[in-house]
C-alpha cells in the first residue's frame, strides 16, 4: 500500500507500508539472510561465520576504535 506523505514545507514523496502477511514474509526472509555464513574469519578463531555474526563484531572494532582503544580501524567487508 502507498500513501503520499509530506516530507518537508514543499516536498511530498511516496512510502509503501507493507500488510501483516508481507511484514511476517519480510522478515523471515531477512533473518534467513542474517544466518547465511561467510567465508571471513571469526575474531576469536575459525574460517566462517555468519552474516549477523558479522555485523556484530565489526560494531565492536569500530566501537573500540571510536573510544581509541585501537589505534585504526579497517572494515574486513569490502564491496565489490
């Protein structure tokens, strides 16, 4: 479903909201995604991990590197 929604004083722009059914899809679908595995090593130990894994630990590299507990930060996901 759309509705037309005022974004500021002069813009209006589309947002789609999704039913119950599309919603409960949606997120299946997206947790599913969260536990497909990767090949980039664990920061403790192993060869593989999952997405959601993933994500945590470079919030936690990052964290570190904001409140200077390490001196640099270099993502270990790269875009292609």
């Amino acid at each position: 479903m759309f509705k037309i929604e005022k974004m500021s004083d002069s813009k209006k722009g589309k947002r789609e909201y999704l039913n119950d059914v599309e919603t409960k899809d949606f997120t299946a679908k997206l947790n599913n995604y969260f536990e497909t595995v990767v090949e980039i090593p664990i920061i403790k130990a192993g060869e593989r991990q999952t997405i959601e894994t993933l994500i945590n630990e470079e919030v936690l590299l990052f964290a570190k590197y904001l409140r200077v507990e390490k001196r640099d930060w270099i993502p270990r996901i790269t875009i292609v």
